[in-house]
C-alpha cells in the first residue's frame, strides 16, 4: 500500500502533460470503444468540447465547456437514453421518503467495473438506509451484478463478500496497488 502511495504520489508531482480537448476527445473514444464491446451496450451520445474563452459558471471556467442547452431547445432528441433492465430490478435506499437531511438527498453510489476480470463490466451499487416512518433504520444490502453476457446479470454480492448493509452515498473502484487489476 506504502508503494502504490509512493507511486501516486510521483505521478501527482509530474509536470501537467498538456493534453488538449482534441487529445481529451480521443482517449475518451478509445474508452467508449473498449466500454461498448466490454459492457455489451452501444454509446449512446456525447458532449461536444468548445474552447471556454470567458469564465463560465460563477468565475470558473469549465473543462467541460459551456453547459448544453435545455433538453428540447436545440430542436433533436436527447443523445441520452435510458432503458429498465429486469435484472437489476432491486432498490436503492438513502433515508426518509422526505429528505430532511443533505446527506438523505444524495443517493447512493454506482461502479461500472470488471471485478472478475472476464472483459465484461460488471455492475456495484451501494444502498443506504432507509427510513421508516418513525425515523428507524431499515437496512438494505449493497449489490453486485455479475456481467453474464447477453444482457444477464447475477447478484453475487454476498459470494464475493460485498453485501453489507450499512449507510452507503458512493463507490469508487481502481488499481491501489498498481497490479494492473482493479482492487
């Protein structure tokens, strides 16, 4: 763990690389091209890069550029599209029916990730408490969605040991000790 710090903390400390929106557009490209074919889903849209001349955003300019249009204004259909898969029909829980806290408000996390390293992405949510009426907690478990290909998935959670029911707002995934998997 000592050396995957050192090795990040190396890499923070390297000079800036200088990549340009048009090298930030490929390398995004070549993720989408990995991602379609692992995931077995097409890619359904993207968001233009344009040059920020003025600050955007309250003084800030954006990596992103300026923020698209309201749905609709540009006159086309959304690039965006979302669809029920049966198979991930569980719930997420994050607090009370009325949010009454911010950290109610959140949500809870998601993780596209390859976590048994057979090229397909599968997927990891995490849930949080619900609350009853009473404000008594309901546990919930976290989910782990085995990838079978063709559009199947398989909770195998708790198999894998990643089941908990605790108080869950966000996930990440990524190699920490630099073993080229992902931890």
């Amino acid at each position: 763990m000592k050396d995957a710090a050192t090795r990040l903390r190396t890499r923070a400390q390297a000079p800036p690389s200088g990549f340009s929106a048009d090298d930030e557009l490929r390398l995004l490209a070549r993720v989408a091209a990995g991602v379609r074919g692992a995931a077995e889903l097409p890619f359904q849209g993207s968001y233009s890069q344009t040059k920020v001349e003025e600050p955007a955003y309250g003084g800030h300019a954006s990596a992103m550029g300026p923020p698209p249009s309201a749905p609709g204004a540009g006159g086309g259909p959304s690039p965006v599209r979302f669809e029920e898969v049966r198979a991930l029909s569980e719930k997420t829980y994050c607090g009370g029916r009325t949010k009454d806290h911010l950290l109610e408000s959140g949500g809870s996390g998601l993780a596209l990730v390859d976590y048994d390293g057979d090229g397909r992405l599968d997927i990891y949510v995490v849930s949080a408490f619900e609350l009853d009426e009473r404000r008594e907690r309901i546990p919930h478990r976290n989910a782990l969605y085995r990838n079978l290909g063709g559009g199947r998935f398989q909770n195998v959670a708790a198999r894998a040991g990643v089941d908990a029911a605790a108080w869950g707002n966000g996930v990440c995934a990524g190699d920490f000790n630099d073993d080229g998997l992902v931890d």
